[in-house]
C-alpha cells in the first residue's frame, strides 16, 4: 500500500509514513498505529518532513486550514512513539517473545532469534556486548527508554537490554522508536551512533 509523503511528495510503502489524522476543530493528531477515524495525511517521521508538511502541506491536501505547528506536533509524535514502544515491548514480554538481560539476549542472537535489540539509553554495559555493539552497528538494535522502563515494561527489576523475537512486534517497535528521534536525512549520514533505528 503505497502514499504519498505530504512533506516530500515521495510515494512510498505507508508503513514507512505516519498518519495525521484532522481533528473537527482543525486540528492534527498524530496517528502511529494508522487506524484512527477522520481524514488524514501522510508524512515521513522526520524533522524535515514534518516541517514542511505543517501546516502547510497538509492544509493544501486537506484543502482546509490546518491548525497545528510543526514544533507541537514534533513533540507529540515523539511522546505518542515512546508509549507505543513501552507497549509493544510489554506485548512480547507477555506473549513470552522477548529475551532481557545480557545472557539471554546473546543467546538469541546467536540462535538467530532476536528480531530487533532493545538497548536502554542509561545502558553502557548492554551496548558494549560484542554481540549487542554488532546489532546497533547493522540497525538491528535501537536505543530507547531508560533501564527502569524497560524493565517496567517487563514487570521486572531494571532491564539494560531485550530483544524481541517476534517480527511483526519488531516491524513496529522499529516504526515507534523511529519517531523519537525524529532524524533529518543530514544528521542520519553524518553521526554513527544517533540514528539506529533509520530504515529508509
Ligand atoms: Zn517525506
């Protein structure tokens, strides 16, 4: 399912866009699971599409006079990922799809399960895991949340690495915690460890 990015006008799979969703008083909402009601737009989860999708873009494609700023709507995408995230990964601990810590953690990477690695961002110790170190170096980890809310989301004790061993919670966690940060395309070619959860 392909759409157009009202920042870039680039068609592309819908799941590399989120959806802003128009509110009845003009307003915009962002939409990261893509399921809410009303009429909406699509953008790439990046600064610069975000910028240069609002107000203007998505007033021009909603024909209608969008009441939003790029700013507040920067800051609820990146809250609105961060919730998602915690709850997707609370969902693989509950469907028993997620590994914590740093023993188990390796063990599914080299059995080939780990999806997606969670490193938290108070972390040092996870991330310097060789195993963990080449997961982060070929996008396959992402940096979020801190120790406590990992482990929050697993009802357990602090948690400085997890990986997830499901594909489609990975699909979308990388999707949540991409809207964190929320990259330019500048900044994601020009630092090594900001952006891991870039995917295009
Ligand atoms: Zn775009």
């Amino acid at each position: 399912m392909e759409r157009t990015c009202v920042g870039c006008r680039a068609s592309v799979e819908a799941s590399e866009l989120v959806r802003l969703v128009l509110g009845p008083d003009g307003s915009l909402a962002a939409d990261p699971r893509g399921g809410a009601i009303g009429r909406g737009a699509w953008v790439h989860p990046t600064q610069e599409c975000v910028r240069r999708a609002v107000p203007r873009g998505v007033s021009h494609a909603l024909k209608t006079n969008v009441k939003a700023t790029a700013d507040a709507l920067l800051t609820e995408l990146a809250a609105a990922g961060r919730r998602r995230a915690l709850a997707l990964i609370a969902s693989a601990g509950r469907a028993k799809k997620a590994a914590a810590g740093a023993t188990a953690v390796t063990e599914a990477i080299e059995h080939g399960l780990a999806e997606v690695v969670v490193v938290a961002t108070d972390a040092r110790a996870g991330a310097e895991l060789p195993l963990v170190a080449a997961a982060l170096a070929h996008d396959q980890a992402v940096r979020f949340g801190t120790k406590a809310e990992l482990g929050t989301a697993l009802g357990r004790g602090d948690i400085g690495v997890v990986a997830i061993l499901d594909q489609g919670i990975s699909a979308s966690l990388k999707r949540a915690t991409a809207l964190l940060e929320l990259p330019s395309p500048r900044q994601a070619r020009g630092s090594k460890d900001a952006i891991v959860t870039e995917t295009g």
